[in-house]
C-alpha cells in the first residue's frame, strides 16, 4: 500500500507520486503523479492511538520494540483486508511485517485512520527526519491546514484525504503492486519496491518504480 513532502526532497525530483509523505512544501513534492507510501509530528487524532515510531499506540513509547495496543478491531480491518487482516492486526501488536504486502496493508490502514507518525516511520528518506515526514503527511491526511501553495500544486494528492478500498494487484520479496481506490472516484495504481528493516521487518524504500492517478 505505498501512498508529499519538501520541495528539497528527492521525490520533487523523481516523481510527484503520492508514496504516503510531504514536507515543508508538501504538494511540491506530491503532485499529481506522486506516488502512496511515503510521508511528523504527531498526530492529533484521539479516536486511533499512535504507536510511538509509527501508528496505532497510546503509550507514547520511543522504545526499539514497543508495545502496541491496536486501536482497531478484527472486523475493522477485515473491512479492508479481508482474511489478510491477521498481517495488518501482528504489526498493530508490535510485530515486524513478515512481507512488504504485510507492511504495505499496515501503511494503507494508517492512511485510512490518518496516521502520519506510522506512515513517516515506515518509509526511508535519507534527506527528512522522521518528525519532517511526519509534518508533512499530516498536511496530506488533511490533519493540517494546506497553505495557498500546497493547495495551488495539490493535484490528485488530496483524494488521499478520503480513501475507499485497498487492493493489490501482485507482490514479491521486495515489491508491492497496488491500487487504492478514493471516495472521489480516483484511483492510485502504484507499484513500490520495499527494504528489509530491523525494527519493522519492511520498510518502504522510498522510490516507486511508477504510480498513476486515473
């Protein structure tokens, strides 16, 4: 599920595919052909927890193994994973994601339930910090205001703000291939490639080999 960020970032110069971040200038870098996995601060939201380096926790823990107590209930992510959601449910608990399909169903669930801490967490970029990415996903997910620029290069990025459905289309080792479907009629196809990660077992790699709004 890879799902804007500063206009220094190497996404502005690579693609404006939405990969689930942002930064200072956040629809710099996310337009209209940017790709889902990648943009924090912290998010605002009461009603999901976040997890201390990335989603769904109310600890507040900065530990390298926290303890997560998912917010999210068995139907919830049946909703949009169906019987994969056991993938999604480990990583709420804390687990590393067992395969990029696993972290990238996670990433998705955190843009539905507007998690910018998990998805900033989650993805690598050398050139933001963490609280950067995050900052700029919460513009994203619509947890802060757009200034006039963003809202002038926003393009397709905004139908993030409201997605629908989840769906992948193929997956590997190191990939994932998905579509997510917005409550505004657009659809993301995106395929990104993911890295192995001591903490989270995957992490998305930050560079997606193409993503298209249609």
């Amino acid at each position: 599920m890879a799902l804007a960020r500063n206009a220094d970032s190497r996404r502005s110069r690579k693609r404006s595919c939405l990969c689930f971040v942002l930064g200072v200038s956040t629809l710099w870098t996310l337009s209209a052909t940017q790709a889902f996995v990648t943009p924090g601060v912290q998010s605002r939201l009461t009603s999901v927890p976040l997890r201390a380096a990335g989603g769904f926790d109310d600890t507040g823990s900065s530990k390298t193994e926290p303890k997560v107590k998912a917010a999210l209930s068995q139907e919830q992510l049946e909703m949009d994973h169906g019987d994969k959601w056991q993938m999604v449910d480990d990583i709420l608990k804390g687990k590393r994601a067992a395969s990029p399909e696993a972290m990238m169903r996670a990433r998705f669930t955190a843009l539905r339930f507007k998690d910018p801490q998990f998805l900033a967490s989650t993805e690598k970029d050398d050139s933001l910090s963490i609280k950067k990415r995050a900052e700029a996903w919460s513009v994203t997910l619509g947890l802060e205001e757009r200034s006039w620029w963003d809202k002038l290069f926003a393009g397709d990025i905004q139908s993030l703000e409201n997605p629908d459905s989840f769906e992948v289309i193929s997956s590997g080792e190191d990939f994932v291939e998905f579509k997510i479907r917005c409550k505004d009629g657009k659809t993301l196809t995106e395929k990104s490639p993911f890295i192995k990660d001591r903490k989270w077992g995957y992490v998305f790699s930050g560079d997606s080999e193409f993503a298209e709004w249609s």
